[in-house]
C-alpha cells in the first residue's frame, strides 16, 4: 500500500471516512489507523488488504489531510508519545475553546465540578514539593470531598459554601461511572494498580489549561506543580524528579536514555546535583516506598489510609505568591485553612527547621 499517499490527489470519501473514525476514536496510534485505512484501502481497490501492508506513509499522508480537513474549524490534530509505553498518541484537540468548555457539552454542571475537582486532588492535593503523584486512587477518587465536594474561597478569602442547586455532587455510583466512561473516552488512565491519571490526550488537550490554573506565573523559577521533560518538553506526570525538592528539572522515564547519553554526566543540567534515577514522579511516587509495600503485605486499607495522613502532615506551604486561582476549586478546606492561617514570628522558622530534621531521618525518596 505504498502508493495509496501517491494515488489520493484529492480529499474523497476514504478521507472522510478516515475523519469520521478519529472523531469516534478521540485518539489514534499507528495501530489503530493500520486497521481503519485496511478497510477503507479494501473498499477503494476491491481486494483484501491486510492493516500490516498500510505504511507509516499511508498513515501519515491521511493524518496531514484529516487536519488540513478540520483546521477551519478551530480543530488541529497534536501528537505526543505516552509516557510509559513510548507509543506515539495522535488526538484532536480543539485549538480555541477552553477544554472544560467542551467538556460541558457532554457532561452535566455536577459531573464538570467532580472533574474540577479530581483535577484539584491530583495536581494539588497529591502533588506536593515532597511527593508528587499526580494521580489518585480509586478510593480516593470516590472520597466525599471529592463527590460532593467542601467549602469554597471566595476571591477575598471566606469560605464560600456551594447551594444544592448550584453543585449537589454525585453518589458513588454516579461517580463510578463518570470515571468508567472517562476511562472509555481516553481522557484517564487506570493502571494495574488502580491509580487513575491524566491520559496522552487529557495532556494534550489541557496543556495550556494546567499551566494557567496550577502553576504560578509571577514567579516562573520557584517549584511549579506542572512540570515539563527536560528532553521532550512535554509534561511530566510519570517519570523521574531531581533530588532537590525547589528544583523544576523531570524526565520521563522514556526521555532518561537519549538525554544522558548527550550529557557528559550525570547531573541535574539546572542545580547539578546528581542524578540517581531513584526520586519518582507519578504513582511511583508511593508504590516503591517502603510503608506502601509494608501496607500491601499487611492489607489494603491501612496502606491508604498512612499515605493520606502521611500527605496531611506534610502540608505545603502557599507557593510563591500564595495566591489561589479563582478557577480552581479546592479539594481540601483544611489544607487551604492551614495555608492562610498566620504564624507567629518565630514560629514558622523553627517548625520549618524541626520539619526538615525529621525529613531528613526519613527516607525522603523511594528505593528502587
């Protein structure tokens, strides 16, 4: 099928119906498209054609024709390799409207405000300068305070309590199966482990969306919640952190061999420090630390429950500005509590030197 690019001189109904097929899909890989062109190429010369015979070429010349196709319409077609699989993504990404605009149009109010804010629990609560997961269990994502939600800052500060009317929450099993079809229409992921996470497409189509609502731009140097691959420039929420905690240096796990092979060593290219591999970024963050493998081996319930508490102890320090962003609705009220309460003088120096001495006796990052 090398000569199918040569042949398509015009857009036709096999462009179409190609067209139609990401439409439907969301997302596409090499894969998938081997299989949806086979059909069309079967249709076009009427004779069998095996998707192993459709080249990258094929795949590509209808992938350029598809986004030619749509770019009047405020659509572009972007790609990106997942950051586990090195698998390359292509999706169709909506170039002008806000992400959660669109999403509007599928969901109901209660179900983008349970997205508001399982977006808060994975970039904000279980993404800290000394663990960054981003990512939420099961559990956790069926939590009340997720479902229903908690109170709200109002721009000036009060909390602000959301009526029924404006935002009732879902039950559990309404919860259960937003997550199901959101899984379904690869906006999340869900490993083996049960950790749901933002899919190849989700980053794709929220880039710019998570870099306005969860890092601070008045201060682009200080420790920023959405983080970029030092190699590919994407945005990292599985893969390797420098051992520094203020330090914004990641790799994905798929970028590490490239990267250090052009680097005479080992060392963050930022604050050089070294660079052991061993310091993670996403649900690693927790399954290779000794109390979770503990808690696997004593039972399920407790392992949880440690690393929530765990996390509650730890609780951060506003970044930079300590501004909240009016568009982000807190998970947790007692973190956002905690963050405006003040200190007295000299307090918050020495709880910050008592801190880092009993961190400094933990194991402050994973074992492989």
């Amino acid at each position: 099928m090398s000569d199918a690019g040569d042949i398509q001189t015009h857009y036709n109904d096999g462009n179409r119906a190609f067209l139609q097929s990401f439409f439907a899909r969301g997302t596409m890989r090499l894969e998938d498209g081997q299989k949806v062109l086979a059909g069309i190429f079967t249709v076009q010369e009427g004779k069998q054609t095996d998707p192993k015979d459709v080249t990258q070429e094929d795949f590509d010349s209808y992938v350029s024709a598809a986004a030619d196709a749509i770019s009047p319409y405020d659509y572009e077609i972007r790609s990106t390799q997942h950051q586990t699989t090195k698998e390359r993504i292509y999706a169709l990404v909506n170039s002008v409207s806000d992400p959660l605009t669109q999403l509007a149009t599928m969901r109901t109010p209660d179900e983008i405000s349970y997205i508001k804010r399982l977006l808060d629990a994975m970039f904000e609560t279980h993404n800290t300068r000394r663990r960054e997961v981003m990512a939420v269990t099961s559990m956790e994502a069926l939590e009340t305070k997720v479902r229903k939600g908690s109170n709200r800052q109002s721009e000036g500060g009060e909390p602000v309590q959301a009526t029924q009317s404006s935002d009732r929450g879902l039950t559990q099993s309404e919860a259960e199966k937003l997550l199901a079809n959101l899984v379904k229409e690869t906006w999340l992921e869900r490993s083996n482990e049960g950790f749901y996470t933002l899919s190849p497409r989700a980053l794709m189509e929220l880039r710019t969306w998570l870099v306005e609502a969860y890092n601070d731009s008045e201060d682009p140097d200080s420790w920023q919640r959405i983080k970029f691959c030092e190699a590919c420039k994407e945005i990292v929420t599985i893969g390797q952190r420098c051992t520094e905690r203020e330090c914004n240096v990641r790799l994905h796990n798929i970028c590490t061999s490239a990267f250090w092979n052009s680097r005479p060593a080992k060392k963050c290219p930022k604050c050089e420090t070294v660079w052991n591999g061993k310091a993670y970024v996403g649900q690693k963050a927790i399954t290779s630390r000794e109390e979770y493998l503990k808690g696997k081996r004593r039972s399920g319930g407790k392992r949880k429950n440690d690393a929530v508490e765990e996390d509650e102890e730890d609780a951060e320090l506003p970044v930079a500005s300590g501004r909240r962003k009016n568009r982000r609705i807190p998970v947790e009220e007692e973190s956002s509590q905690e963050a405006d309460t003040p200190v007295e003088e000299g307090e918050g120096e020495a709880g910050e030197q008592d801190e880092e001495e009993q961190e400094e006796e933990e194991d402050e990052f994973p074992l492989e």
